[in-house]
C-alpha cells in the first residue's frame, strides 16, 4: 500500500487519513496496486509484433517464387510490423506499466520539461526499432546461411 502521490509506504497509515510525506488522502483503491504481469506475459505483450513480422517474413521467402504480389505485399506488412506496430505496442505498453509509478514519478522531467510518462515510453518505442532491426537481420542472416527457404 502505497501514496499515488509520493509512493510513501502507508501500511501504517488510516485508511481516510491524508499520507504523512506529503499529506495527500490517496484512496484505498489507488492503495492497492495490482501485481505486475509475469515474464512470459511480458514476454509476449512486448513482443508479440516481432513474432508476426517474422511470420510474415517467412511466409514471404515461402511465396518469393509462387506469387510474386503476395510476397511483396507480405514484404511490406513486414516493415511495417517491425517499423510501426512494434516500437508503437512497446510505447503505448510502457505506458500502461509507469501508471504504476507514483504521480510525482510519473509528472517528473525527464528532458528538460518533457514529463516521464511521455518521455519514457517514446524512448522505448525508438530502441523497440532498433531491437526489431537487430533481430529480423539476425534472423535473414541465419536463413541466407542455412540456404534458401525453397530448398527445404
């Protein structure tokens, strides 16, 4: 149990009784925060985006030979997957997971006047590119080393 504003321990404190740091009244509901997911479910909510762009990768070195139109239109859902949708999943759950943080944590700088709970997240979103890039070129690089997709 915890101050929304400050994040002051209030195991001790009244239930309608006003925090002793900083003397807001936070409560019960905003007291009891809900436990954070575990790995795997992070796991896959940060993640599930790679997981489809490589999918749809696959799926187009799959087609490359067959359906020229289709594999290019995968093509491009690949890029947009790694490009888009993932850093924008990794923001927005970023996002969702500082509202955990106290107010005062949250509200805080980061950049000058750029409060945390923005900043943080499109920091996220932009290292979520990087990350995706490093991983799909480590994985085209594993497919091109172990021969083409239309021998196996």
């Amino acid at each position: 149990m915890h101050c929304a504003e400050c994040g002051h321990n209030l195991d001790r404190v009244a239930e309608g009784a006003p925090c002793t740091e900083c003397g807001v009244v936070t409560p019960l509901q905003l007291r009891m925060l809900q436990p954070l997911p575990g790995r795997v479910r992070l796991l896959w909510l940060f993640g599930w985006p790679l997981l489809m762009a490589w999918s749809l990768g696959f799926l187009a070195l799959l087609l490359a030979n067959r359906l020229e139109q289709v594999s290019m239109a995968l093509v491009v859902l690949t890029v947009v997957s790694i490009l888009v949708v993932g850093p924008a999943n990794s923001a927005w759950r970023t996002f969702v997971l500082m509202k955990r943080l106290p107010r005062r944590l949250r509200s805080a700088p980061f950049l000058i006047v750029v409060p945390r709970s923005i900043t943080i997240p499109v920091l996220v979103g932009v290292a979520t590119v990087i990350i995706f890039n490093v991983l799909t070129f480590g994985a085209c690089i594993t497919v091109f080393a172990f021969g083409s997709v239309g021998n196996w």
